[in-house]
C-alpha cells in the first residue's frame, strides 16, 4: 500500500510502506530451516554413534600395542648393550643414535642378541594364544559370550605396559630377556590380539547382516592395519622427545580407556541358553568337546566343495598372514643396520606408509566392497599381488629411495585378510564363526 501525502506549495511525495515484516518472515524462515538442518545433523550423529560398537575398543588396543612397541624394542636394545653385552655408555649412545660407523661390530653383536631373544619372545607370544584359540572359539560359540574375550586381552596389556615401567625404573637390574618375559607373558595368558580379533569379529559377525558384513569388517580390518604405522610414526618422535616414561605411560592410558569403554559400553548378544547343569566357569572353557568342535568346523563334510574351501582359506591366512607378522618384527632392525635408519627416521617412513595406506584401504574397502560389489575372492587375488610386488621392492632396494616405493606397491595388501575373514564367515553357520 502506497500513501500520498500533499504538502501545499509543495511536490507530491509517494510513500513506500515499511517492509519489516516480510524481512522478520525470511529471517525466521532461515532460522527455522537452519534449525531443521541442525536437528537432522544431529540426528544422524546420534544414528551413527548407535552404530559404533568395538571400534573405539580396537583403537584403544591396537594404537597402544604399537605406539609403545618402538620404544620397548628401543629398550630392549639398549638393555643388550648396556646390561648384557656390558658396552660402555657411549658405545652404547652411539649405537642408540645410529651413528655406528666406528661400531659395526658391537652394532652387529647388540642386533644378533636381540634377535636371539625375539626367536623365543615371539613364539612365546602367539603360540599360547594360538592354543587357547582351539577352546575359546568354541566356548564363544557355544554362550555366545565375546565380551570376556574383549576384557581379557586388554586387561593383559595392561599388567604387561605396567611390567615394562618397572623395568625401565630398575633399568641396570632387569635384563634383555626378563623384560621380553614380562612384556610377553602376560598378553599371552590373557589370549592375546588371536582372542582379541576372534571375539571382535564374531561380535561384528553377530550384530551385522550379510550385506554390511564385508564393509564392517573391512573398517576393522582397516583399524587393525592403520594402527600399526600410525602408532609406530607417533613412537619413533616421543621416544626420541619424552623417553620410555612419555610412551609407555600414554600407552597405559589408552589400555585403562579402553578396559573401561568395554565394560561399561558394550552391551552382551548372549544368542544361546547354557544348560543349568553346564558350568561358566574357566574350567569350563578348557573342554575336549569343545576342541574336538573347533576342529570339527574345518574337517566335516559340507555342502558342495564348502569344506575344501575352508580348508584352503585356512591355508590362504596363514600364508598372507605369517609372511606379515614374522616380516614386522624385524623391519626394524634390517632398516637399522641396511639404511642406517634411527627411530625417527623410520617414523617418518611408517607416517608417508599410513597415507599411502589410507588411500588404498580406502579404495578396497569402500569402492571395491561397497560400491562395485566387486567379489571378495578377487579383491583378495589384488591384495596377494601389491604384497608379493611390495616385499620384492623391500627386500631388494638398494637405497633408501627405492625403499620408499614398497607402500605404493603395498597399498591394497590389507585387503586380504578381510577378504579371506568374509569369505570364511558366509561358508560357516552363524554360530561356528567363533570356532573358526
């Protein structure tokens, strides 16, 4: 509505009238929709913490183990040379900082005991979890209990990395294979990252459908191997800046964190109901008809070729995982004594590995799996190919340069192990995941 307002001797003036109330109206319309954006961020955030269930667990077990195992290897190798060996202190300083030019031999003597102890710590290590895996699995299935199993383990790390403080503490007084005992021992009896991973996997295998399985397992499988380098990346640098203390007390932190989030946070899926005359007990666990199951689950007669395909997926694990585990434990020292490599330098190596990593774990995981459908058998046959390529390139690299191209050829390996875990949980029953 227009006013015309006459002022005598003067020009006619037309008058607008006020336009506050269409602004007030786009205003609130602008807020009511900013609220309605923010109401449904929000809503999916909350939708998706619903969906986050041992993941923050398996960081909280992984990143530790790795970030703080730099630094025990540091520490063991110091152990070597200052307590066993009986170097003096700044043969020992010189080695420690990689200027072993004058100290090869020393270098090569420190490294050959260290090796000695790591032929029986690691055996150690994954040969009691291995064997408490045949009874577990089984009694998992059988109660449908994977939360003890997530408790055990980390609560084992945790007396371990507190084992591993004292002896740095009593540094002269504990040697190089009593601190690989107490760093071992522990996580051993308590099943290890072998119970770890079998009770994360059959927990994500329970709560998952088929269709999902592969993605969710494949974020696991991508926490499990992208922790390694990250944590090492991070270790190499605190340990060069805050010492053995800084590490292992970080590293404790994060074992309490997750002990904590896994009792409180994540809720049982007990499927099955024991029998009133069937014990819970450990003594329970421990049962030859539980072991005859577990190995039942690979041998009996199934449908169609099934049993020969999990014959040969068990044979496909071993072959792609022991290579990788065996391999990890003395990168180390072979990039040590090859290249000269210190601990930060090989931080800075395993920081550009965990990018590179990112790239093709993403790659498998969310583009071949979720998007192309692309078959699990041939997403493995991919990952087996960039590892073989990845380890000629580590193991025959003349320089440091060519070194640095073994993760570009290494970036879908990952894929392998989640690829073979998905293939052998959609050939097994539902409740014979745990046994195998």
């Amino acid at each position: 509505m227009t006013l015309r307002v006459e002022v005598p001797g003067e020009k006619i003036v037309n008058i607008e009238s006020c336009k506050c109330k269409s602004y007030d109206n786009e205003i609130k319309k602008s807020e009511t929709k900013l609220n309605g954006r923010l109401k449904e961020f929000i809503k999916k955030t909350w939708a998706l913490r619903s969906k986050v269930t041992v993941e923050p667990y398996v960081v909280c077990y992984v990143l530790p183990s790795v970030l703080a195992g730099l630094a025990v290897q540091n520490l063991c190798l110091e152990k070597s040379c200052l307590v066993n060996l009986k170097y003096d202190e700044q043969t020992c300083l010189h080695i420690m900082q990689g200027r072993t030019h004058n100290y090869t031999e020393q270098e090569k003597n420190v490294q050959k005991m260290v090796a000695g102890m790591t032929a029986w710590s690691f055996p150690l290590q994954t040969a009691l979890p291995g064997i408490l895996a045949l009874f577990v699995g089984a009694w998992s299935d059988r109660t449908g209990n994977r939360k003890n199993f997530m408790v055990l383990p980390i609560l084992g790390k945790l007396l371990s990395i507190f084992g591993i403080i004292l002896s740095t503490v009593f540094f002269l007084q504990v040697g190089l294979n009593e601190t690989a005992l107490i760093e071992g021992l522990p996580p051993a009896l308590a099943g290890g990252r072998v119970a770890m991973t079998m009770a994360v996997y059959s927990y994500i295998t329970d709560i998952t459908s088929d269709s999902e399985r592969t993605f969710r397992l494949g974020i696991i499988t991508a926490i499990l191997t992208l922790s390694r380098p990250i944590g090492l990346a991070l270790s190499g640098i605190m340990t060069r800046r805050f010492g053995y203390y800084g590490v292992f007390t970080v590293a404790s932190i994060f074992y309490m964190t997750g002990f904590v989030y896994i009792v409180l946070r994540l809720k049982e899926k007990t499927r099955k109901k024991i029998d009133n005359d069937e014990s819970q007990t450990v003594f329970s666990m421990f049962s030859v008809k539980d072991f005859a199951a577990t190995v039942n689950v690979a041998f009996k007669k199934r449908e169609g070729s099934r049993r020969m395909q999990i014959v040969l997926v068990m044979f496909a694990y071993m072959f792609i995982v022991g290579p990788v585990l065996g391999e990890a434990q003395m990168t180390y020292w072979f990039t040590r004594y090859k290249y000269k490599f210190t601990e930060v330098d090989y931080s800075l190596f395993l920081t550009y590995s965990v990018l590179v990593g990112t790239i093709g774990s993403f790659i498998t995981i969310y583009l071949f799996s979720k998007r192309w459908n692309i078959e699990d058998s041939v997403i493995g046959i991919v990952a087996c190919v960039s590892r073989i390529a990845a380890s000629l390139v580590y193991a025959l690299a003349p320089s440091r340069t060519v070194y640095f191209l073994g993760p570009v050829l290494d970036m879908f390996s990952a894929a392998g192990a989640t690829s073979l875990r998905s293939i052998a949980t959609k050939l097994v029953k539902a409740d014979e995941v745990g046994e195998y």
